[in-house]
C-alpha cells in the first residue's frame, strides 16, 4: 500500500476518533481488508514515534504501514 492508496482508502472511510498521533476511521461501507481480504471493522492509524492503544474488547488485527504510519485493520469476533 502506497500514500495515494492510504489517502483513497481513507476518504471512503468514516472518521471515528483522534487523539495526538491516533486515528481510527470506521468502514461503513464493507471495504475489504488489504492484508486478509475480509470486510474490516476500523482502520487506526499510528503516525507517532511511540504510541499506546487500550482495547476494550477482543479484536483480530492485521498490519501494514505506509511509510512511517503503522496502519491497524480490525475485525470483531
């Protein structure tokens, strides 16, 4: 996944939350999952040095970056 492909797939995603260098964007629309080729539940974009994340339920992750971000897909149990 290249910048272009990040900000095409971000752009039909519904932003959900953002905090410092976190992002998380809800699929609304049933995109398939770049790494698994499922429907994912949320993508969360990490574009700090460092950064945290509090899960408050189960979820499968896949992972990819796109340059310095590290990009989460998640899909609910």
């Amino acid at each position: 996944m290249n910048e272009t492909d990040l900000d095409e797939l971000i752009s039909s995603l519904t932003p959900h939350e953002s905090a410092d260098s976190v992002k998380t964007y809800r699929n609304t629309v049933s995109i398939s999952c770049p790494a698994c080729e499922d429907p994912f539940d949320d993508l969360v974009v990490c574009s700090g040095e460092y950064d945290s994340l509090e899960l408050s339920k189960v979820l499968d992750l896949c992972v990819t970056t796109v340059d310095d971000d590290v990009l989460l897909f998640t899909h609910q149990h």
